[in-house]
C-alpha cells in the first residue's frame, strides 16, 4: 500500500499533538477528558460531521489502582496481628476480597467505596456509499493513559516477582493470622516471658516463630504499596498504550473517507475512543450497556477490532482472551487477522493478555465478535504502563505496517461476514 507510510507519519504526529497538549490522561482526569475532545473534534474534521460524546461516570483507583490500597492494608493487618491476630485475619481477609473483586476480577462490585468521577467514550462513523448497511466494524482503542508501575520501570526483570512476593505475603499472613487466632492467641503480650524461659516445649517453641515469621512479609507488602504511583506528574504520557490505537483507527477512518470506492461493499466502519480502559475497562462497559439491543452498533454482523498499543515489530500479535478475567475472544475472527498479518510477513502470534483486562472482553461477553490486535513485547517492560511510554519510542515503520494491516484486516472481515451470511442463508 502506496499511502502506508503517510498514514503512518499520520499516526505519530497525531498521538504527538495529543499528548504534547494533555500530558498523562488518568481514567477520570480533565486531561483524559481533554484528550477525548481532542479525538472528537479529529474523528469530526475526517468525517465531516459531529462526533458522539458519550458520558458516563466511575471509580477510577477501583481496580489496578487499588493495588497500593493492598500494600496498605497489609502493613496494617501486620500491626494487629500484634494487637490480636484474630483483627489480623480480618483485615487480611478484607484484602484479599478487594484484591479479588476489583483487581483480579473486574468486578466493580465494590466500586461504591471509591472516589467517582466522570469519563467519556468518542465515535464517529463512515457510513456505506450504497447506503446500505449489511455489517459494521467497530475499530475501538482507549483514549485514557495508565500510572506509573514504579516496580516496572526501576527494575522490569524483578517487578512481577516483587509483586508475587507481595501477593504471597498478605496470604501467608492471613495463614498466620488464622493458626494464632485458633489457638486462642488473643494477645501476644506474654512473649517476652517465652524468650527468657530456660527450656521451651514444641508449643512455645511454635509460638515464638508464630510471633515473628509475619515480620518476613513485610517487604511484600511494602512492594505493593510501591507497585504503582497516584502522582498525576509521573504517570505514563500513553503514546504506544494507546494513542497508537486511537491514532489508528482515526487513520483508517480518514483513509476511506479519502478513498470510499475502496471501503468494503455495504460496511458501516466505527472509530471509537473509549475512556477509562486502565480502570477496568469501564468505557467499553458503558459503550455495550448504552447500545445493547441497538442494532446499528451491536447487531448480529458487528465486529469489534480493539486496537491496543503498537510498537514491538517483532510482536504484531492476536490477543484471544484476558487470563485474569476468563475471557476468550472470537476463534474465526482471530483466523481472519492471522491470514492478513501473515500474508504480509508480520510474523503474527497467538497470545493470551497475561495481566489486567482489554476492552474486548466486554463485547465478547455481549455476544459480540471481537479480537484485539497489537505490536506489543507481552513481558514486563520499563515502557509499558511508565512515564518511558513516549512518543519518541515509537517505531515509525511499525505504525506505518499496523495502518496498512487494520485496513487489510476490515476488508477481510466484510469479506468474512458476506460468506458467513450466504453460507447462513443457504443452510
């Protein structure tokens, strides 16, 4: 493709100009919000008509945000395990239904203790020059940036270590928590006299490294408290992750807007920017709570191309799923972007998100066919979720490459849905 290179260039200079003018877009942020009306007003000049601005609100430190919040708590449940081992359990126990509700899960079924504060989706559409809509893609990508992993960019190659060490440490000190209070050790207040006994028996000796074994959990939960930053000055600018992906899908737009006789035959193509993606995905949540039932955007033929962070040339890849959130993703429309990547030598792999969650997980839980595609090193990085996520990192011939993919890869799903659906008709 000819044009590749430009709309590549297109991309960098676009993600540039945002974060040039925001800086770091937090989940809930005014430079989030920002940055979202700078996407509107971008989607709006290509498509010669208004965006749609869709608001909604939640908590943005609900999720991987909270992780501090653990490391707090795990300090505190062990000074009272000190006070009384049986509180130890229960601040113990209370983190570990924080950890898995909101950090693991996704769940937000405890947003209600978190600070509110309001967010935004963007879109804008080319509609088919027939007029006719049989199908719509939606090319979707967050417009929001992440905190700073503290962790991550002092040392990557020990950060998720740390943070097992940290994970280990609050459940090995709800164990002990448990075993004191079951032996009745209310108070740990007679050790003193245990330690200057002449000759212990086996209880007394289990007692004494009951009393001190907490104290190698310490440095766990201190490298969870660090694990990430609130400090708005050191969070990461988000030029790959992910104004790549917004910069993307403007650049497809504005492609066939520029040419439409090359646009797939009766195909509604969606930019969308969605907000809030780092705090559990809550843009993409609302997008499918706001459209479900509308069959213009969530209809039996849409298909959603979520477009999440392109830089590492040697992992253009198909995200099938988030482990931590169970998810998998559409078999078919993975074998469709494979085909393309692999017709152009990407040298695509298969993988699954290891941490956190994308933003396809919610429209695959509504019914919705999705994949997401990115250029990406899976592992730890000091650039990834880092205030070293800038857009002098990014690799132009990446951008350049990832364009002309996304485009082949809308043909190539229009193409799939006509076949799907003469094959579904004949049957």
């Amino acid at each position: 493709m000819e044009e590749k290179t430009q709309y590549g260039q297109y991309v960098y200079d676009f993600a540039k100009k945002v974060i040039d003018t925001t800086g770091p877009r937090l989940p809930g942020s005014p430079e989030e919000a920002q940055g979202a009306a700078m996407i509107a007003d971008e989607l709006a000049d290509i498509a010669g008509k208004p965006s749609v601005t869709e608001k909604f609100v939640m908590a943005p430190r609900a999720s991987i945000a909270a992780i501090p919040i653990l490391g707090l708590l795990g300090i505190i449940s062990f000074a009272l395990y000190y006070v009384t081992p049986f509180a130890s359990l229960v601040s113990t126990l209370l983190t570990l239904v924080i950890a898995i509700l909101q950090v693991f899960t996704y769940s937000g079924k405890l947003d209600f203790l978190f600070k509110k504060e309001p967010s935004q989706n963007v879109y804008n559409t080319f509609e088919p020059l027939s007029g006719k809509v049989e199908r719509t893609i939606i090319l979707s990508a967050h417009n929001d940036s992440s905190w700073c992993w503290q962790l991550s960019v002092k040392n990557p190659k020990t950060a998720i270590l740390k943070t097992v060490i940290g994970v280990v440490s609050v459940l090995a000190l709800m164990v002990m928590s448990a075993i004191a209070a079951g032996m009745g050790m209310y108070s740990f207040m007679y050790i003193g006299e245990l330690a200057t006994a002449e000759s212990f028996t086996s209880a007394q000796v289990f007692t004494i490294v009951l009393y001190f074994l907490p104290l190698l959990c310490l440095p766990g939960c201190y490298w969870l408290c660090m694990y990430l930053t609130w400090d708005k000055s050191k969070a990461s600018p988000g030029a790959m992750d992910n104004m790549t992906g917004v910069g993307l899908c403007a650049a497809v737009l504005k492609y066939f807007y520029a040419n439409p006789d090359k646009a797939p035959e009766n195909c509604r193509i969606v930019a969308a920017g969605m907000g809030a993606e780092e705090a559990s995905l809550k843009g993409a949540m609302a997008f499918v709570q706001a459209h479900k039932g509308d069959p213009s955007l969530m209809g039996e033929r849409t298909y959603v191309l979520n477009l999440d962070s392109f830089r590492d040339r040697d992992y253009f890849s198909v995200v099938m799923g988030d482990a931590w959130l169970g998810s998998r993703f559409d078999p078919e429309l993975r074998d469709v972007c494979l085909k393309v990547m692999n017709d152009m030598d990407l040298k695509p792999g298969v993988i699954l998100n290891p941490a956190g969650g994308c933003d396809s997980t919610p429209f695959i839980r509504a019914g919705i066919r999705t994949v997401t595609l990115c250029a990406q090193n899976p592992t730890t990085t000091d650039y990834y979720h880092t205030y070293n996520d800038t857009v002098e990192n990014l690799d132009k011939s990446v951008l350049d490459d990832s364009f002309e993919m996304i485009v082949n890869v809308v043909n190539a799903t229009a193409e799939f849905d006509a076949e799907n659906n003469e094959k579904s008709a004949s049957v």
